[in-house]
C-alpha cells in the first residue's frame, strides 16, 4: 500500500469512528436524564431500600421494644447491637440503653427479620456519613422515631398503622 492509500484509509476510519459517535449522541438524544442534580434532588428511593436503622414506637411515642435482644444476637458484626433492659414493677420490660454502630454495620437487614413485634426497621435515608467513628454510634434517643412517624412506616408498607 502506498503512502497515500495509507492516509485515505486512516482518514475513512477516522470519519467513520466520529459517525459512530454521533450515532450514539442521537441514539440518547431527548432521552429523560438518569442522574439527579443532588442533594437538591433527592432520589425516590423504594421503601425497601436498606438504609438508617430506626426504632419504630407504638402509636402513643411509647416503646415497642420488649428487649428480647433476637436483633443483637442474630447480627453477624459482633457487637454491634447493645441493648440494656430490665423489668418494672408490673414486669414490663423497660429499654434502659440500645445502640448500634452504623459504621459496622453491612445493611444485611437481619435484626429487622426476627424482630417479633416489627420494631426495629430501616429507613430510606442514605446519607449516614460522619466525621469521627464516634459519631456514628447511635443511641436510643437518635433511632427512635415518634408515634406519628412511626404511624406513617407502618402505613405507607402496608402495615396497621396503629399499634397499641
Ligand atoms: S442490618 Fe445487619 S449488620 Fe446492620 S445491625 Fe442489622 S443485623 Fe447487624
Ligand atoms: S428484636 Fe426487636 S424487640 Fe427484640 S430487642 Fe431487637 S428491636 Fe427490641
């Protein structure tokens, strides 16, 4: 082939490999976006997106833990669930501590299968970042969710809303 023929066929090439591009620039061409503009666009993530770890409540804002540990004991991260109870008077159980590290835990959504009385669940809330381990330990104070939002878990998964 000569010097000429060898730069024609480069330049063919070179044409048809920007053809194949615009032909993939049309192709998507007035396609709706896939990406979002966030975080002022959040996504509409499904409800059964493994995300926050919360603790529902009965309707009233009161505990719906009865401490029965099944979560912590049933967590392949060891440790990462700590429940401390003990019983009242009338022996209900009263929840005196419940933390779970978030930055141990693999979303595996395990404690929230074998929980019996469906309190311990997950949100659709992704943004868990922190800026020191200790940040991430969550008390029982930061997983408990109120009555009423507790209400609307239930609802919008189908759920009785109103748990006494
Ligand atoms: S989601 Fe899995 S790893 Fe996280 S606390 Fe529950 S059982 Fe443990
Ligand atoms: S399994 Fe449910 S009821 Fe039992 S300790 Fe965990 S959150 Fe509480």
């Amino acid at each position: 082939m000569s010097q000429d023929q060898n730069k024609n066929s480069q330049v063919f090439e070179g044409m048809a490999n920007i053809g194949k591009g615009m032909a993939t620039v049309m192709k998507h061409f007035g396609r709706k976006p896939v990406t979002l503009e966030y975080p002022e666009v959040m996504p509409d993530l499904s409800t059964r997106f493994h995300g926050r770890l919360a603790l529902l409540t009965k309707s009233d804002g009161t505990d719906l833990c009865i401490g029965c540990k099944a979560c912590a004991k049933v967590c392949p991260c060891n440790d990462l669930i700590q429940i401390e109870m003990h019983r009242d008077e009338d022996k209900k159980p009263v929840i005196d501590q419940f933390t779970i590290d978030k930055g141990r835990c693999i979303f595996c959504g395990n404690c929230t299968e074998v929980c019996p009385v469906d309190c311990i669940k997950m949100l659709p809330d992704f943004e868990l970042s922190g800026y020191s381990r200790e940040e991430l330990v969550l008390d029982k104070h930061d997983l408990t969710l109120t009555g009423e939002e507790s209400d609307e878990w239930r609802q919008i998964r189908g759920m009785n809303p109103h748990v006494e």
